[in-house]
C-alpha cells in the first residue's frame, strides 16, 4: 500500500496518469489531503467513484491522532500527537503578536545528546515523514480551527540528521494547493551539522536558519553540546556565513542562558565578539528547568546584563518570551512522560 500523503504534487500527477485517469484530478486530491485533511477518500466529494476506488485499493492516508492536549492560560497548546506506528511526538501551537506559531518535532527522540535538553533523554527511536511532519500542522491548524501562520522546527529531534525529509517537508508546506505557507515564515533550528548546513544554503529555499550554540567556545559546548566534538564553533560559523551570503536571511542564535555555566560577562563579550558584523540576531533563553538535570535558569539581573552587553556591541539580542509556563514547556517533557507512563 502506498502512503498517499507522501506524494508531492507532481508525483501525485503522475501517478493519478499511471492509474489511467486524468492528470489534473491530482490537484484536487492534494487540496483534499494538504488542505482540508480528509480521513477518507469518500470525503473527495468531486473525484468520481471509480477513480476513488483504485485510490482505496492501492492507497492509505496516513493519518496522525492527537492524544493529549495541555493548554496554557497564554493560549500555548502543547499537543501529543500518535504516529501510525504508536510512537508519540510533540507539537506546540503559540499565540505571537506577528501570528500563530506552530513548533514541530522532526524525529521520534534525537541522537544529539544535548545536556540541557528532555527530547534527548530517552533513546532515538526513527526520522519522521515528510507527511508527518507537515500532518502536525495540518492536524493543529484543524483543531484549533486558526490560520497557522509560522513554523518553527525547534521540536524534538535534530532537523538536519533528518535533512530529505524535512527539506520535502518544506516544499510540501509551501505548496499554494496545500497549506501555503511561505518559505520565510518558517524557521529550521539546528545545532549545528555543518555540511548540512552548506547544502541548504544551496537548496534555495528562503528558511530562516537558527543556530543552537549555547557557548563561546569549544570546551565549554563540547561540555553541553556532543556536537561540538565534530565541528568546531569556528567551523560553524563559516557554514553560517555561506548560508548568509546563499540566501541573504539573518540567522539567528539561540543562546540558553543557564545559572554559573554560560551566563558571565565574559561570555556575553565574546560571544558580542563572535558574531559581531554578521547579519544576525541573538534570542536568549532562560533555560527550561528539566527534571533530569540540575540546571537553573539564570538570574533575571543577569539575563538582561548579558542582554544589555550584546546590544552595546551592536549584536541585535532579545530574551525569548517563555511561553507555556504552565505546561510542560520544555522540549521532551511530555513524551517523557507519556513515555514514562506506558508499558515498555
Ligand atoms: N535539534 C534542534 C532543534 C530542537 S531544540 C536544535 O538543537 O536546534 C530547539 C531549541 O531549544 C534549541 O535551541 C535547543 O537547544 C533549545 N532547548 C532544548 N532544551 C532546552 C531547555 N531545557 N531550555 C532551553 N532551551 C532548550
């Protein structure tokens, strides 16, 4: 059986021709699988009979079930969502002033081993979809009955270990038959795969790319961050600007202030130092307190020195709004405790 979510447009084009039927019925299938998020292809109320029923013998659609929603009192909804195969991932829909935001995972667990980090506790389990990884959108966008307006993939799992999919992800998000959203309302968020990051740059697609990077130099990531035994921070910041001089967009770095580990002025000097004439922009976030680690957020005085300091470098900085407080905010947490909860 052929997972019928998985097609792009042109492929679903040809196969529909395959099938002996007309090559334009296909973009009414993908608006009824990409936009309306049918269940069933009896629902395709203006593709005839028959053609329906060769889709039901040779197709599935594969469909994602929402199990859990937590809803926060600023309107952030953290949603579980099951995979056909059982597995669970998170999906986060927020309320931003500039529209609503969905977060979504890109893997079942990760292999990057951040210290700081829920979605890494547990083992790596396997690389989503395409089709999964755009179905959290559609499946949320349906839910809340809201216009989803921008993407981030900061879920769990390391987007670029799982770079083909998640680049079909993006075109199929694109696509003006399905959910039409643009290239530059979506941010990938990477810790740092460096060749990956070249061959983005060299796709063309008009992403904004954040960097996790967490510390000023190696020894201090390495501490954090396995990825940095890899790629040095030198080397990462090269691939940053190839992607800068590629595709013209700002990145942006993400910066997780954590009390007596990263948060000195020291640091906020050299990280001022280490970005200083990139077209850039630094997000700091006051690390989610996880409960299998002993991190604590920094202090309120520090984060906005460590603010303050960049800005007076000229590195354009804001400290991200925590969202979702009340909730299991923190990436991972919840599948950590769905995870927890269930017979394994
Ligand atoms: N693997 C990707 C995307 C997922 S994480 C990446 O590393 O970028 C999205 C962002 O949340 C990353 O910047 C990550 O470092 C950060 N993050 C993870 N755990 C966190 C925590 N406990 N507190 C604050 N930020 C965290």
């Amino acid at each position: 059986m052929i997972n019928i979510n998985e097609f792009t447009e042109q492929e679903l084009s040809e196969y529909i021709e395959s099938l002996g039927e007309k090559k334009f019925h296909a973009k009414q299938i993908y608006k009824w699988l990409h936009r309306v998020n049918v269940e069933s292809f009896d629902e395709m109320t203006d593709i005839s009979k028959s053609l329906r029923e060769k889709l039901k013998i040779n197709c599935y659609i594969d469909k994602l079930e929402i199990i859990e929603v937590q809803k926060s009192i600023d309107g952030t909804h953290k949603f579980l969502i099951k995979l056909h195969d059982n597995n669970a991932i998170e999906t986060v829909f927020m309320k931003y002033h500039h529209g609503n935001t969905l977060c979504v995972s890109s893997q079942v667990g990760c292999k990057m081993g951040c210290s700081f980090c829920a979605s890494t506790k547990d083992r790596f389990v396997r690389s989503l979809l395409a089709s999964e990884i755009e179905g959290q959108v559609i499946i949320v966008q349906k839910y809340m009955n809201e216009k989803i307006s921008n993407i981030v993939y900061m879920g769990i799992g390391e987007p670029l270990d799982n770079y083909d999919n998640v680049v079909k992800s993006i075109k199929q998000i694109n696509n003006p038959n399905g959910l039409g959203i643009g290239a530059r309302h979506i941010s990938l968020s990477t810790s740092g795969i460096v060749p990956n990051i070249y061959k983005l740059a060299d796709e063309n697609i008009q992403a904004t790319l954040s960097i996790s990077l967490h510390a000023v130099t190696d020894e201090k990531r390495k501490e954090i961050m396995p990825i940095a035994k890899k790629y040095s921070i030198k080397e990462l910041l090269d691939s940053c600007r190839y992607y800068i001089m590629k595709t013209g967009r700002r990145i942006s770095f993400e910066y997780a202030l954590i009390n007596g580990i990263n948060d000195t002025k020291e640091d906020a000097i050299a990280l001022g130092k280490l970005l200083r004439g990139m077209i850039s922009h630094v997000n700091l976030i006051p690390v989610n307190e996880i409960k299998e680690r002993n991190y604590k957020k920094s202090l309120e005085s520090n984060i906005e020195s460590f603010m303050n300091t960049l800005n007076s470098m000229g590195v354009v900085t804001t400290v991200r709004r925590e969202l979702g407080k009340d909730i299991d905010a923190a990436c991972g947490q919840l599948r950590q405790k769905y995870l927890d909860k269930i017979d394994r």
